[in-house]
C-alpha cells in the first residue's frame, strides 16, 4: 500500500504523484478527455476516479466498456444527471454478468 507522510488517502497520494499513470489508466483517461466529447473531463476528478475503476474492476477492458457506454447514450450525456457515478454503475452491472 502506499504510504504518505501526513496520512493523506493513498488513492489521492497516488494520483497526485509525478509517477506516470499505468498504460491502462493512461489510456482511459486520454480517451475521456479527446475522444468522448460529452464527458466534462477534469483531472482533479478523473485521475483517481480511473485509478478507482482500475483497481475495482481489474478483469474488464475499461477502455472497450467505456466505448461502449459512449455509442450506448450516442455521445450524449445531457440525461445523465452525474457522468462519473453513470459510468461506474455500468462497470459494475457489467462486472457483475461476467464474473
């Protein structure tokens, strides 16, 4: 586990460090803020919001499920009242029929 100097939550510590985020990660997140148009990126939120989903969700492809959220509501997300929480819910509905 990683370990802070002031006790700081280690998904926040981790997000904020100079250390590159995984390719995984790194690829979620460059998706979301070019090619998902609807999706309000900002990496205050988003770097540990995908490092969360990363690390909860190991065994599915994060970067195809969230491309198949995108064309699912037709790269509009104007219904969907919080995009983040929409977005783990259909990791873990999905996560759920393929376990």
């Amino acid at each position: 586990m990683l370990e802070t100097s002031r006790g700081d939550n280690p998904m926040t510590a981790l997000s904020q460090s100079s250390l590159p985020p995984e390719p995984r990660v790194a690829d979620v997140l460059n998706y979301l803020e070019h090619h998902f148009s609807s999706y309000p990126f900002n990496p205050r939120l988003d770097n540990p919001f995908v490092i969360e989903l990363a690390a909860d969700f190991q065994d599915l492809n994060l970067l195809e499920q969230i491309k198949t959220f995108r064309w699912y509501y037709d790269d509009d997300l104007s219904k969907i009242g919080n995009p983040r929480a929409a977005l783990r819910r259909w990791m873990a509905r999905t996560w759920d029929r393929f376990r």
